[in-house]
C-alpha cells in the first residue's frame, strides 16, 4: 500500500494547534486538567500530522472525540441545575412495572439481583459492561480497515447522535440510579461520588480496580435517563446489518448488547425503564439521521463534503 507522507496544508496545521492549544486551556479552567486531556490531543495530533491516511482517520474519529469531550464538559453545568433530580419516582414506575413479589415484598429487579446473584454471573457481567466503550470503537475502526467509509462516517456520527439526545434526556431529566435508592434513599443529595453497585463484584474477584477506577471519575451519577449503554450495541448492530458484515461478528455483538442490557439492571446500575428508554433512544437515532437529516440537501452536502475528507 502507497502511503502518502505529505503534511497539512499551513492553514489545517494552524487550525488544528489552535483548537488543540485553547481546548486544553477551556478545559483546565472550566472542567479540570486531567493527564488524558493532553493525551486525547496528542494522539489526535499525531494522527492528524503523521500521513494522509492517518489524517483521514482522525478526522473520521471526530464524532467519537466530540462524544467523549460532550460528556466531560456535562460537569460545567450539571443537569441538576436544570430540573430537579428524580429519585422517588423512577423507583416506584419501576416497581410498579417490573416488581418482584418475594416474601411478602414488592422488589425492584435491581434489589432482587443485590440479594440473589452468583459470581459466574458477576464475572460475565463485568466483561459484557468493559465492552460498551471498546465494541463501538473497534466497529468503527473495522469499518474504516474494510475501506468502507460512508458506513464508517454514517456510524460515527449516529453514535455521536445518539449520545447528544441522550444528554438531552439527563438535563430534561435528571435522575437517580437504583443503587442511589439503595444505598441512600430518596433524598438527593448533590455530589455524591460515583459507585461501582454490583460491579464491586467483579473487581472483587480478579482482585483488581478495574471499574473502581472508571466511576470514580463519573461526571455525574444523576443521569440514568436514558441508558446510554443499552443503546451503543443498537446502533453497532444497525450498521453491522448495513455493511453485511459476516454473522460471526453480529452474534458477538448480539450477545454483547443482550449481556450489557441484562448487567444494567443486574448490577444496580439502571432501572430497566433506562434500559428501554436507551433502547429507544439509538432506535429514534437512527432513524432521524437515516430518514430526516440525511434527506435534508444543507446536511446531505455537509456530510459528502465530510466523506470526502475520510476517504
């Protein structure tokens, strides 16, 4: 394969250190310096500057950066200061819908699975839930090895779709986990640090910190609405059918999707409300960017010029 070493125009090169240099800037003020910011930049840089092939892809992974510098900067104005926090009365929809009758009491899934559970499940669980980040990543960077660019660029930008109405779900509707119920009642209580829930399990038995290190940077513990990792595997699994990928690699992704839904509820860290809702979410997604936006000529123009970009 010929590879293509030239450099940036000088006009891209100074629009990319400018953006780098005051992103890295707003967010040490704003939201807080941490060590990955600079090291979200400078892999972007290095593949922006290293050939025209790897300058291709860094501009095909701008929805996923967007998506990951969205959420980080939720923390400078938290959606609790929009609406106020639903604790109460997600837990008793959830109840009412899904409860469980045992001993003469009405249990919410997520209460049940805190008593009853097996550490064969709390290992299973554990992989399925470290893989709602990783699968959409590798999907797309799959696609982009296959040199299918157009399902490529349609998924990254559903993805990112996807998360930013389900960020507009947090701020319509702020609410509570079930293990915030759990463990602290129905009273929000504003920075209340991350949990692990049922996911403590698995760390317990590989000995290891692995999800301990992942919430204790959660940006906000009051956005269960809608279950974004419930929805990622949906819109994988659409552009999976699109692009015909063979029927190994969407089984993976079946069971994958299906063990993220049942770990949500399992380990306390959605209501199944959330995980339907999140389902909803990535199926209303997808549909308003296949079927609305892409029929519309200002965006159908904006996105070739991008495919162009990626190609």
């Amino acid at each position: 394969m010929k590879i293509d070493i030239s450099l940036p125009s000088k006009r891209e090169i100074i629009i990319s250190v400018a953006i780098s240099v005051v992103f890295l800037i707003l967010t040490a003020i704003f939201v807080g310096y941490r060590p990955e910011h600079s090291l979200l930049v400078g892999l972007f840089l290095l593949l922006f500057f290293l050939n025209t092939n790897t300058r291709k892809l860094a501009f095909g992974l701008l929805p996923f950066l967007l998506f990951g510098i969205s959420y980080d900067w939720m923390r400078v104005y938290p959606n609790y200061k929009v609406n106020s926090i639903d604790v109460a009365d997600l837990y008793n929809l959830e109840k009412l819908l899904f409860g469980i009758h045992l001993d003469g009491k009405i249990l919410i899934p997520s209460e049940f699975f805190a008593t009853y559970h097996l550490p064969v499940l709390d290992f299973l669980c554990g992989i399925f839930y470290l893989g709602w980040g990783p699968i959409p990543l590798a999907f797309g960077l799959f696609l982009y090895a296959k040199k299918h660019r157009d399902n490529f660029l349609r998924f990254g930008i559903v993805f990112l779709f996807v998360n930013l109405l389900g960020f507009l779900g947090y701020y319509i509707h702020p609410a509570a986990p079930p293990w915030y119920a759990m463990h602290y009642g129905f009273t929000a209580v504003i920075n209340t640090p991350g949990n692990m829930a049922g996911l403590a399990r698995f760390d317990e038995l590989l000995g290891l910190p692995i999800f301990n290190s992942i919430y204790g940077r959660n940006a906000n513990v009051f956005a269960a609405v809608p279950s974004l990792h419930s929805a990622y595997l949906v819109v994988v699994l659409f552009y999976a059918f699109r692009d015909k990928v063979n029927w190994a690699i969407k089984s993976v992704v079946i069971l994958f999707m299906l063990g993220i839904w049942f770990t949500a509820v399992y380990t306390g860290h959605h209501y199944l409300v959330d995980v339907i809702l999140g389902i909803s979410c990535a199926v209303v997604g997808i549909f308003l960017f296949e079927k609305g936006l892409m029929k519309l000529p200002a965006f159908a123009n904006f996105y070739q010029r991008y495919l162009e970009r990626v190609k």
